[in-house]
C-alpha cells in the first residue's frame, strides 16, 4: 500500500509543480497556428488563450539550444513517466483478480495484446477488470467515437436504484476481489449525461475505497457542476479525471474557466482533427477511414513522430497502424440500463469487432441472481488454463510461424516475435503444421500428432496449451 501511495503522490506532485506548463503544451499540440502567433506575439498570445508562462521556460522553441532535451520537455516527461509508475503500480500489482482462473484468462489476454496491438499499448494500458455504463447511448456524438453509441435515450436513476446498485458493486466485488478497484463508471456513454454520475461514484468508492478516474466531453458545459465534481473527486483520493477537449474553441472555453490549479489532476486531451493526438481506428473513426483511407494516413504519420513510435524499429518498420483499439478493458462491461453484461478484451478493430474489443459472450440479468449465474457460467466457460477436447485450434489470422533450423518463431502485428528453440521444443513444427493445414479440434490434432509424427498425446497437449497459454491462440471455438 506504501508503494501505491507513494506513486500517486508522486504523480499528483508532479501534475501540480508543472500545471501552468502542462496548459501551454496542451494548446501546443492541439493548435497548429499557435507556434506561428506565439513567434508574432507572444505575450498577447498567451494571454488570449489563458496560458500564463514565461518565455524563458520555452525558450527552445525560439532559439537553438545547446541541450539535447530542453528542460520544459523533461518536466513534462517526469509527468508521463510518474503517471506510467502509478498505472503499473496501481492497475497491475494491485488491482489484480483474486479469483485464479479469471488472473489467468487476464494474463493470456495481456500477453496476446502485445502481439495483436503492440508493445506500447499493452505496457500503457490499464486492463481494468469492469467497466460500467450508467446511460443508454450517448449525447455528445462525436465524429471519430471509437465506440459508436446510439444518441442517448435512458440513464440509470439513484433514487430508483440505489440498493440494486450497491447488491450489485458487492456481487462484482466478491467475484472480483481487489481487481474491483479498477472499476470505472463510463464507456460508450457521456458520464455527465446521468444526472446522478456523482452519487454512484460516492456510492463506488464508499463500498470499494477508491474513487473512479471520470472522462467527459462536455467539460465546458455546465462548468459549475465540473468545478464540483473536482472537487468531490479530489476529496475521495481521485487518482485523475480527463476532459476531451473536442475543439479549439472547448478548449479555450476551459483552459478560460478553470485555473490551472483546478486542472492539475486533470488531463486535457485534445481532440480536434488538427491535434497531435491519434485517433483510436476503430467504430465511427474506422467507417471514415474505410471510406476515405487518407484519413488514415494523416493519422498515421502523426504516430509515426512519437518517440515511442520512431525510437522502435519494430514498430518504424511495420506497416500497421498503432492505435487500433482504445479499449482498456479485459474483464466485464455492464449496461445498468438494458442489464447487459459482456466479457470483452481489447484487439484490434476488424469487421469482426468492429469496435476494437472481442466480446467473448453477452447476457442479460433481470436481477442480482441472473448475474451471479452468469459469472458462475462464464468462469466455468471462459476461464481456464487450458483448451478442451472439442476446442477449435486456430491461430489468430495475423499470428505468423517461421521456422529455422534452431528456431520456431510467432510474429504478430508490430514485428512482435515469440521464440521457442526447437532443441527444447522438438514436436513444436509438427503441431503448428497441424494447426495450420487443418481446422481441427485438440483432440483429432493430438490423433494427428501420434498418427503422423508418433507425438505421444502427453506432449501434443503441453505443446498446444503452451501455445494457447501465450495468446496465440482463438479462445472458445468448438469444433
Ligand atoms: S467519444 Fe465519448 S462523448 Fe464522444 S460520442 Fe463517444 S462516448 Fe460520447
């Protein structure tokens, strides 16, 4: 708990010590004109847009510097780096499954990440275990949702549902255990669309101990009930709060309203098309590149200037694009409106999973006891270490073998590579081969195996779940 503690400090310290440079480089990146009118005026330019900074803490941008990395760019990175520190600390040490075989399912989802969307995603993303939407659809209808809602037509009410709410954190908590900390209250949704958004996150924290990071759209609307939130949010222990800021004009609307000290803990994520920020390719953004691919291309080579990007040759190198999800979610996603539950895990958006996340199964609950036989029946369905009998085998289309005399090498997305040696793994090939040639179940694979290749059915079954076990592997396909 030290080390958690520790981390978010750190974080938040940093967020405050640098909250007037962290405004400038929010309008830095989402505006490309302002570089131009800082060079013409750049007191009057600051002033406009509610920056206040001296020239001497960016003076890099106007003349050559001797540094390598200038001082203000640093200040920033210790923002990023704190932040990373508190997400591993937090997200991955301590809000982890307690029940075995849902840590296991996790881990594999994990690990098949970093093939299927990369290094970089995987490392930075949260995987919290349960997302919940308080509203059906979504009123703010922004052009490049990645989550395509429809417009909104319900919201889910305190005063009517207040106890069912807290049956239901107790449910999820006792399956979940600590990973219950990772709960957020917001998805394909607006979390200010519910005018009661503030009481469940109370009710959240008051049952799980913390408080859920919030994401809105709509910061520049009903700025006093924000400025509150904060607030409450702040007083709770609020690891962070996010606000999309979809124009120029929103933007400057906040960075006028809001002082910096009130947006410290809150990142300012510009959204405009013009922003340095990429679009996750998924939903409604993916209908539009689909239909117009140079939108994807602008976006493209935005990515490719990130140092994350071009400092690593297997992503330089690859032709794919890097943000093709921004699902954070390998766990539960719950409507609290139509009481649909889905068990999902971020991969990259195709006309299979159109929105960036597989949705191992749906269902439905009337009430608190359907969702703990739905829980039940998906831990006994989806959770397990290994493959059964009638499983389908199928790589992921985008898994790659290759074989060299020593090697057996897994390539996915990104130039992602697994390698197995075939001195410690000498029936390996034979069972790729297998997979690949034919649409089997395990076990007219294991027949195969011992037919063909006199593989004994001990070793065909370890062989294949250690290739199931690393996420290679389709999960829950029967033959
Ligand atoms: S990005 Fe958020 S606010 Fe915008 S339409 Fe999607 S869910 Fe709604």
């Amino acid at each position: 708990m030290n080390d958690t503690i520790t981390a978010k400090d750190k974080f938040h310290k940093s967020l405050h010590k640098y909250a007037r440079l962290k405004r400038f480089f929010e309008r830095f990146s989402a505006d490309p004109e302002f570089m131009r009118n800082l060079q013409s005026d750049f007191e009057d330019t600051l002033k406009k847009n509610h920056i206040r900074i001296d020239r001497e803490e960016v003076h890099y941008l106007f003349e050559k510097s001797s540094q390598d990395i200038p001082d203000s760019v640093k200040k920033m990175w210790e923002i990023v780096q704190s932040k990373q520190k508190w997400v591993e600390q937090f997200y991955l040490k301590d809000c982890l499954p307690s029940n075995s075989s849902m840590l296991t399912w996790r881990n594999r989802q994990i690990k098949r990440q970093k093939y299927d969307l990369g290094p970089f995603f995987t490392k930075t993303n949260i995987h919290s275990s349960l997302a919940v939407e308080l509203s059906q659809g979504c009123s703010v209808g922004c052009w490049f949702c990645a989550l395509s809602p429809d417009s909104l037509k319900n919201t889910y009410s305190h005063q009517s549902h207040q106890e069912e709410w807290i049956r239901f954190i107790q449910i999820m908590k006792s399956f979940l255990g600590d990973a219950i900390k990772s709960t957020f209250l917001y998805w394909a949704t607006e979390p200010f669309d519910n005018p009661d958004y503030e009481k469940f996150c109370i009710d959240l924290y008051n049952e799980t101990g913390v408080f859920p990071p919030t994401t809105t759209a709509v910061a520049h609307k009903d700025i006093d009930r924000i400025k509150e939130f904060i607030k409450i949010s702040s007083k709770h222990g609020s690891w962070l709060n996010r606000f999309s800021l979809t124009s120029l004009g929103i933007m400057r609307t906040v960075h006028k309203n809001f002082t910096e000290e009130e947006l410290a803990e809150v990142e300012c994520l510009p959204l405009n098309k013009n922003a340095n920020y990429t679009y996750g390719n998924s939903g409604n953004f993916r209908e539009r590149t689909k239909a117009d691919p140079s939108l994807l291309i602008e976006q493209d080579e935005k990515l490719r200037t990130a140092p994350w990007h071009n400092q690593d040759i297997d992503y330089s190198t690859s032709e794919d694009y890097a943000n093709g999800s921004i699902c954070c979610v390998s766990g539960f996603l719950v409507n609290m409106v139509s009481r649909k539950i889905q068990l999902i895990s971020p991969t990259t958006a195709t006309d299979k999973w159109p929105l960036g996340y597989i949705i191992f199964d749906e269902a439905k609950f009337e009430n608190i006891k359907d969702l703990k036989t739905t829980l039940i029946k998906w831990e006994n369905r989806f959770f397990n270490n290994e493959m059964t009998p009638d499983d389908l085998v199928q790589f992921y289309p985008w898994i790659k073998p290759h074989f060299t005399e020593e090697e057996i090498i897994l390539q996915g997305r990104f130039n992602q590579k697994k390698q197995f040696f075939v001195n410690e793994n000498p029936c390996m090939i034979s069972i790729i081969k297998i997979i690949n040639s034919n649409k089997c179940s395990f076990k007219d694979i294991q027949i195969k195996a011992l037919e063909e290749f006199s593989i004994s059915l001990i070793d065909s079954k370890k062989i294949i779940n250690t290739l199931f076990s690393n996420g290679f592997i389709i999960e829950n396909q029967k033959h």
